[in-house]
C-alpha cells in the first residue's frame, strides 16, 4: 500500500508557484489574497495563520481582514480593489448569515476558493471557473498518484456544495464514472466496494473502513476530523484499509497541505490575467 | 409494464398553471415569456409553434423575437423588460457562438428553462433557482409515477449541461444516490443494469436495450431522435425494455410535453414574484 504524499506535491506545486509569482513581483505585480474573518474560532484562526506562512514562502502576499458584520459589502470592496487577486471568506459565519448569502459577493474572476455558485455553476458547464480549492486537491492527488481517472469508476462519499458536489463535477470533467453518496445511500458498502476511486468526504471519522473498499482501489481521504487528544483523523480507518487498498492520502499529510499550495496558485492564475 | 403518461401529467400541471395565470392577469400582470430564435431551422420552428400554442392555452403570452447577430444584448434587453417574466434562447446558435456565451446575459430571476451558468451553480448550491425544464421534467414524472427517490440508485447517462448534470443534480436533492455515466463509462450496461431508475439522455437512438434494465426499475427517455420516415424514437429501445423494466416514459409522449408545460409554469412562477 502506498500513503499518496500531500506534502511532496504540495512541495512541488509551491515550486512552481514561487517561480510564477517572483515573475509577476518583478513585472511589478504582487499576488495578494484576501482572508475575511469573521470569527474569533481557534480552528480558523490557526488556519489562517498556516495560510500566511505559505503564502511567504512563496511570494504571495496575504491580507487578513477582521470584518463581523458588513461581510458582503466587505467582500465586495475587496473584489474591486485592483491591488487585490483572490478573495476567501473563512468560517464560521456569523449566526443568520450563510455562506451562499455572502460568496455572491466575491467577483468570481477573484474567487479562488470557488465559493461564489456562479463560479460552480461554470465549473458544471466546463466554463473557465476556479473550484474549491479542496476539490481541486483531491483530483491533483489522483493525477500525481498516476491513476487513470478516464473511465474509472470514481465513488465520492458526501454532497456538500465545498467538497462533494464541485469534486464530482471534477471528477466527471476527467472522464470519470461517478457516484455521489450520502447519508441516505442505501448500502454504502455495496457502493463504494465497487469502485476503483473513493473520495471520503463525509465530516466524521472512520466512516469507511475495510468492508468499504475494494482490493487495488485508491482512496481520497477529505476527512480532517479533530480527536480528543489534539489530533486529527480522516473519514477514513486508515490502519483497517491499509492492507486492501493499492494508496490512500494521509491525515494528516494528504489533502490538507495541496489545498493550501493549490489556493496560492489560484491567487498567482487570477494575478496573471 | 406501466407506460408513464407525461401528456396526462403535463395536462395536470397545465391546468394548475392556467389557474395561477388566470389569477395574476385579473390582477394587471400577463405573464409572459420571450423566446429569443436566431435560426430558420424547421424543428427548432416547430418547437416555438408548439410552445406558443401551449402558452395561450394555460393564458401566458409569448413574444417571439427573430435575432440573429445582437444576441447577448437582445437576451439582456429582454431580461431588464419588466413586461417580460421569462427569457430564453432557442438553438441551433449561429456559428461561433456558444450558449454559455449568450446564457449569462438572462437574469437569472428570468432564466425559466435554467440556461445561465449561475442558475446551475446556485441550483449545485441548493439556493432557489430554474433548473432546466427538461431535468425538472425528468423529476416530475418520476414523482407522478410515486418512484421513491430518496435512498433509490439512479443512473443519468449523460452529461450535458442542459440535461445530465442538472438533472442528476436535482435528483441528488431529492435524496437518490446518483450516478452520472457517458461515452467514456467502461461497461455501461453494468452500471445501469444495477439502477432502481434509469435516466437516458445520450442523444441516439436506442442506446439503452434489454441488456441495460434489471427487472423492476423505472426507466426515464429524454431523447428524441428523428427517424428517417419522420417519427421521433428515445434512447431507449423500448419493445426490448418492456419486458423487464416496471415502467417507462414513451417517446413521445413522455418527458416532451411535460417539459413544455414546466417551462410555462416557471414563466408564471416568475411572473409571481
């Protein structure tokens, strides 16, 4: 079994990245992103933090707005601001506020994290869009792993509008055969024991395990569910799956950091144009 | 073997309409809708004829606009007009001009057959939008028809964006475990002979047979493909499916009517707001 290393690639994306952005720094452009937060979560604001440090490394810069209230007209602003490329708004949201009430807010040429649902209603219709940047990690993952996604049976366990549904559609765009699961799928297991990828992401932990997987397939592991003792595990029960699979991403190791390196170079393509 | 009759159900959605527009003209509104046709072709005349004539039964007014170059601003013009509540484009486009080029310039509070990308995207995202007629249809007849669709394995096979995905996309909103296959799908009657519902939108003719359908399911035609002595067959063969399926829509007769009936109710549900 092979663990698919997220931190090798995401090294190699943010290779490149560093190369682009020096580029545009020196033509007198500096790749800036914009993180709203709107909430005073630890989770978040230590992902915030995880954010700004790559973004250093590699010659994007970050501005990080404290904004509670007027969040839309805030996320407007910062999509009109020239000295401005991407545009994210962390979560969790204010109560009565949801996340589909402020991402219209977020111009979609600026919308690195795919949040806006014009932006995945472009990635639907195979228009030039930028996806979630999660999605986007997961097919990244696959492609470096060497799997063959033209044709392959890929099963993705969860439908939300961040993850599940925008790495379908990628997925689908890939030539893939795909199913979407969810909570109320009648078998799970019949479902994802037939496919050649699963893309676990459900938000709990260990939700597959052996009776989930099929020998030889490949496993996409989503899943960053916290444990008591300060950790973090996938959806997926790596040590049970192990001796099935052919690879599976780590937690953590594996989708986290591309996410990360796969945001930044949103931010240097929509600093490009 | 039930043939599931869409000119029953669409006649049923007629007369619910007709009631709802009956209502907003005594109270000063026409609800009316603008089809935009940039083409001479026959079939696509035909269409128009028979969308108009559905129209003035149900009470909603039709303005057909000829355009066959300014078709961007023609569509933006139609959806600023406060007399018009619904706007769409027919096809085939003149040469160089895609959809998606022209969709985005229907607003999408006027977009009553789901053209515009944003109208998919926020229909991925679960926030209230049209969906394309022909998809809504797809959902309709099953639910005439009492298919559970929470929990049941629906197979699309297609992928366009004027049906599969949004059709599948509904269907994952109706709770069903979706999968979407096409061309590049390795084995395609496995797939499909594993489903509770078959939905064919490939475009040709009798792609779907005996081998496709396992006993009991309720399969869904959405094609309708010309045959040379003028006639119109689906995607299904369906003296082969007969014997095996539980129910299926005839073609036509099936999916066609009803979809010309949704389309009018979304100009009345606009007209409504």
């Amino acid at each position: 079994m092979t663990l698919i290393d997220g931190r090798a690639l995401a090294a190699t994306i943010r290779a490149r990245i560093a190369d682009d952005a020096a580029r545009l720094r020196a033509a007198g452009t500096t790749p800036t992103l914009a993180i709203v937060v709107p909430t005073d979560d630890e989770a978040t604001a230590w992902y915030v933090r995880s954010i700004v440090r790559t973004a250093e490394k590699v010659g994007v810069a970050v501005r990080v707005v404290d904004e509670r209230e007027l969040l839309g007209p805030c996320l407007a602003e910062l999509s009109a601001d020239p000295t401005v490329h991407g545009v994210m708004c962390q979560t969790p949201l204010p109560p009565g506020i949801s996340r589909d009430d402020i991402a219209v807010h977020i111009d979609p040429a600026k919308d690195v994290d795919g949040a806006n649902p014009t932006s995945l209603g472009r990635l639907a219709a195979g228009l030039p869009a930028f996806a979630p940047a999660t999605a986007q990690a997961v097919v990244e993952l696959l492609r470096a792993h060497g799997t063959t996604l033209a044709g392959a049976d890929v099963v993705v366990v969860g439908r939300s509008t961040v993850v599940g549904k925008p790495a379908a559609l990628l997925l689908l765009a890939e030539n893939a055969t795909v199913t979407v699961c969810h909570s109320r799928t009648k078998d799970l297991a019949v479902q994802t024991s037939r496919a050649d990828v699963v893309v676990a992401c459900v938000g709990s932990a260990h939700v597959l395990g052996a009776a989930h997987i099929r020998p030889g397939a490949v496993v996409i592991d989503v899943g960053t569910n916290p444990t008591t003792d300060g950790g973090l595990v996938g959806d997926v029960d790596t040590q049970a799956v192990e001796p099935i699979a052919e690879a599976i991403t780590p937690v953590p190791g594996g989708v986290g950091p591309v996410t990360t390196a796969l945001l930044l170079r949103n931010v240097v393509t929509a600093a490009s144009h």
